[in-house]
C-alpha cells in the first residue's frame, strides 16, 4: 500500500490533469486501478491511468507538458507518458480489447473523487483492459483478484465473461475468481457477497 504522502500526491496530479484536459476541451475518463478505486476498489500505486480517443492523444500530451509535466512517447504505440514529480500518468489511446471512441467515452460514469467529478470508466470496459492486456510476458493476477473481490457485486460477470472469452489468460482469471468464491461459476449458484459502498473522497 502507498504511503499516505504518496497517495495525496497521486490525488494532486489526478486533478491537475483533468483541470488540464478539461481546460483543453479535451474528452477523457480515468481508468485503471485507480478507477476500481473510485467505485470503491483497493487503494491504487503511484500511477494513473486516463482514456482518450486517439486523435486526442498528441494535443493531451501537449497540454500535460503545458501544465509543467515531463512527457514521453514510448515505443509502445498505444499510450503517452507525462510525469509530475515522481507521479505517472499513463494516457492511453489503444488499450487491449476496446477501441476508445465517443460511445465508450458515452459510458463512463460520472463520480465524485476526492470531491472533484470526473467520467469514470465503464467497470467492464475497464476490467476488458486488464484481462485482455494479460500475456506470457506480463502475468500478474493480484491486481485483478484485489479489484475482483472488492467490486464483485457491481461486475456483469457474464458480460465479463463474453467479451474475454478468447483469452486463456482470462479464462484463468475466472476460474480463480471462482475457486476462491468471489464469482459464481456458470454452472453453480452464486455465493453469499457482502455490499461494497462506492468511495467518494468529497464524502
């Protein structure tokens, strides 16, 4: 878990970068682990995570290195890096399974964070991402197993399980989420879960 220094300053370039983009006119939502957390999720690492359309990409950049952000074009060809202090932000154009357009842009749930509102990724759309991102090179399941049990009363498992069915890395990630009880299988009935309240800093 961050130190709580850490994760102000993670909070304090989260609102830079969206008064940035909204000062820009630019559309974005904020996805990754720090949208799970949002919706009341574990408490993210130093990174974050904001979505937007690729004919965005380059006037966002732009904007963070107006607003006094070190940024980067990485050989990856689906996301820029801008940096505040030691503070990540990853703005991602292509992610794994989901071309980023106005509809999915349309989806993202307005929600109060840290008292500031901002779109916040549709939850399935968000967790399509991260299964479909998952390969022999980067396997990692504590991450999803941590958001998996904290939101699994507001995930659309069978959604879930339709829109990833071609991964066996995800296939994997459903039999854990079900061996461990925190989904029900398709062939059994659902398990007892408890009601998980949505954060919202400004409370």
């Amino acid at each position: 878990m961050p130190e709580p220094d850490a994760f102000a300053t993670l909070i304090d370039t989260l609102k830079l970068s969206v008064a940035t983009l909204r000062g820009e006119g630019i559309p974005f939502m904020l996805g990754g682990s720090l949208a799970a957390w949002a919706r009341g999720g574990p408490e993210p690492k130093k990174d974050l995570d904001l979505m937007l359309k690729p004919e965005d990409a380059d006037r966002a950049l732009a904007a963070l290195a107006g607003a006094g952000m070190r940024t980067a074009r990485p050989a990856e060809e689906w996301l820029y890096k801008a940096w505040n202090g030691d503070v990540l932000v990853d703005l991602i154009f292509s992610p794994s399974g989901i071309e980023i357009d106005d509809e999915v842009l349309a989806r993202a749930d307005p929600i109060s964070v840290m008292a500031v509102s901002m779109p916040v990724m549709d939850l399935e759309d968000m967790l399509v991402t991260m299964l479909l991102a998952l390969d022999e090179h980067c396997l990692c399941y504590s991450s999803l197993l941590g958001i998996a049990r904290s939101l699994r009363e507001q995930i659309d498992w069978e959604q879930l399980r339709s829109r990833t069915g071609g991964s066996p890395f995800a296939k994997a990630f459903f039999t854990m989420v079900e061996e461990l009880g925190i989904a029900a299988s398709p062939s059994r009935p659902p398990v007892a879960t408890r009601r998980v309240r949505v954060l919202d800093g400004g409370a």
